[in-house]
C-alpha cells in the first residue's frame, strides 16, 4: 500500500508545471556519489535529503500511513532538504481503503499550494478516475485519456489509452474505453 501510496503522490505532482520531482536518474547518479546502493524505490528521509541537498533541490516530500482505531491517517510532510525543517505537515483521516485515491487527490493538491502554486493551476488538474489497476501510472494515462474524449480529441484519447493497456495489460476499464473509441489496433511505440 506505500508504494502505491509514493505512486500517487508522484504521478499528482508530476501532473504540475510549478514543482518539478528529481528523475530517478539523478537520485540514482547522486547514491554513486554517496557510494550507496540505490536498491529502494524510496529512500529514508536522511539519505532523500542528502540526495535533494547534493543536486540543488529545495524540498523533500515525506508521508507516512497509520492504522488509527479502525481506519487510518495519512501524514504528509515537506521538509527543506538543507535544514530538515519541516515547511507544511498534513494530516488526513483515511475512513476506508477505498477511500485512499481520494485522499491521495486531495494530499497531492494540498502539497502542491504548500510548494506555491496557484491554486488555479492546481484545480486544473486531473482528478483520477475511480478503476481498478494496481498501476498508478495506468490510472494517470486512462484519466488523460478521459480528459481527450471531453475534449473531442479521440487520437490523443486512443493514445493515452494505449500506453495504460501497455502498462497494465489486465486494465478492464482502459481495454473498454479503448473498444468503445475504436482504437483497439492502436499500437504505442516505446511503452
């Protein structure tokens, strides 16, 4: 559930112009400098403030989920990278699992205020749709696939339909819309 959890957040954020997430690759060439294996998708907050530290980024993003009583909370944190204070911490009542994309929405939007930008720019910001994948990023291509359909832009809608079948071949909701468009023979090079 914390990956998919780091997997939200990432794809959320990922959704602005204003705040811009180091490539794993640069986290990947700044762990060699370190002369640290880079063998985790997300690293304990000491080592990620050191990496962001080393390759000039301002801010660190951390989150945790607790068992509450019967539900749980998710905890978000913005954490200056040189000086380890934390610059905006969230809290957020989780009343059930399949609750947690909500959530996640609403954390990933607050966030991204925290860091500054506009709230217009934020509000424009897909919502994700409510299907069944474990792949955060098949769910981010099917909701800019949902995006082009309103738009009357079926090409770019086949598009992003095609890369989420190629992330997850096993995406019901992305293999029907992707019937119902009539791009089922769309292929995608490089997914």
């Amino acid at each position: 559930l914390t990956r998919t959890l780091g997997a939200g957040v990432a794809a959320a954020i990922q959704q602005s112009a204003f705040v811009v997430p180091l490539p794993r690759s640069r986290v990947s060439a700044a762990m060699r400098r370190m002369q640290r294996s880079d063998t985790t998708e997300f690293l304990p907050l000491e080592v990620a403030r050191e990496v962001a530290e080393r390759e000039n980024v301002r801010f660190v993003i951390s989150g945790d989920l607790i068992a509450v009583g019967t539900g749980r909370e998710l905890i978000t944190r913005i954490i200056e990278a040189r000086t380890g204070r934390v610059a905006a911490a969230r809290t957020y009542r989780v009343g059930a699992d399949s609750l947690i994309m909500e959530v996640l929405d609403r954390a990933a939007r607050a966030m991204r205020r925290d860091l500054g930008e506009a709230r217009k720019t934020v509000n424009a910001t897909l919502p994700l749709p409510d299907a069944t994948t474990p792949s955060i990023a098949a769910l981010h291509e099917f909701a800019l696939a949902l995006d082009s359909e309103r738009r009357n832009e079926r090409m770019a809608s086949q598009t992003f339909l095609a890369r989420a079948v190629a992330i997850d071949p096993d995406f019901a909701a992305a293999h029907a819309q992707l019937g119902f468009s009539g791009g089922a023979g769309v292929q995608v090079a490089g997914v």
